[in-house]
C-alpha cells in the first residue's frame, strides 16, 4: 500500500518546487512592497522603545503630557519618535501619490533623501548632547538613536532601489520619460 520509489521521490521534490515558489513569491511580495514596509517599522519600533523605557508604574499619557511640558533638547527623547513618525508619514504620502515616471526621477526619491538626510543631521546632533551630558546613557537610549539613525539610511536605500527599478520598467518598456 506504500507509495513506490519513484512515487516519493517525485513527492519530494514537487514539495522542494513548491516550497522554493512560495519562499520565491514571499521576496518578490517584500521587495516591491520595501517602502511600505519600512514606513510602518519605522513608526512603530521607536515608539515601542520609548515607551519600553518609561517605568510600567507610571501613566502613559502623564509620561508623554511631562515630557512634552518639561522638553529640553539635551534630555528628553520625545522628540526621536516624532521625527520618525514624521518622516515616515512624508514619505508614505510622496510614495503614494507617485507613479512609475514620478518613482524613478521624481518627488519620491528627492523628498525621501531630504527628509531622510534632515533627520540624519537632527538625530546626530542631538545624540552629541544628550551622550555628551553628565549622565549617562542607557542602552535603551542607544537603542532609540541607532534604530532612528538605520530607519533613516534604509529610507534612502530603499527609495533609491525603487527609483533603479522604476527606470528599469521604463527602460523595458520603452516609454519616453520626458514626454
């Protein structure tokens, strides 16, 4: 009643087949969807570190409402999230209304390297202060600025490899990116 050699070795490597299109398709789904994907870790993992690093005895919202009430530019670290949040939501909107001519020279690409290149210079700057002050930095502080900082590089990355795909496609099909 078993299955014959043949048989299993035809099963398995119809298995091998299908599960290499499958993790095929997972990559191509990633790549071509990088933006959007970034966008969301890019707002969602600097608030989680932030809020990781607020006591649990504490009151979010009374947590946020003295941190905006007692801002400094050396200590607080509010300020981290919203440029992400920012950023991500600038980008989000240029991507969005961009098409293939406009993803491979257009708004998209120079808007993402602007506000990816403001907030590099922004987040550097206020690291040098708040590591440069007398107390010192927990590794959760670290965290934020690194996170912050690689966010902001694979926006770049990301929009520049789109933009190299876009002018494929035009290229491929020919179309006249001036007209």
């Amino acid at each position: 009643m078993g299955f014959s050699k043949e048989e299993k070795t035809r099963r398995i490597l119809r298995g091998f087949k299908t599960v290499f299109f499958l993790i095929t398709m997972v990559i191509s789904f990633l790549v071509f969807s990088a933006p959007v994907f970034f966008v969301i870790a890019d707002t969602l993992l600097p608030t989680a570190l932030l809020s990781a690093s607020i006591p649990p005895s504490s009151s979010l919202l009374k947590t946020l409402c003295s941190h905006f009430s007692n801002y400094d530019f050396r200590y607080s670290l509010i300020d981290i999230p919203l440029i992400s949040i920012i950023r991500s939501a600038v980008i989000i909107c240029v991507y969005s209304f961009c098409d293939g001519p406009k993803l491979s020279r257009g708004p998209y690409l120079g808007i993402t390297m602007i506000c990816s290149v403001s907030s590099l210079i922004f987040v550097s700057l206020k690291a040098s202060f708040v590591f440069n002050s007398s107390k010192e930095g927990s590794a959760m502080e670290a965290a934020l600025f690194i996170c912050s900082l690689g966010f902001a590089i694979a926006h770049m990355i990301v929009a520049y490899r789109t933009s190299c795909r876009e002018r494929r496609k035009l290229l491929v099909y020919k179309i006249d990116i001036e007209a």
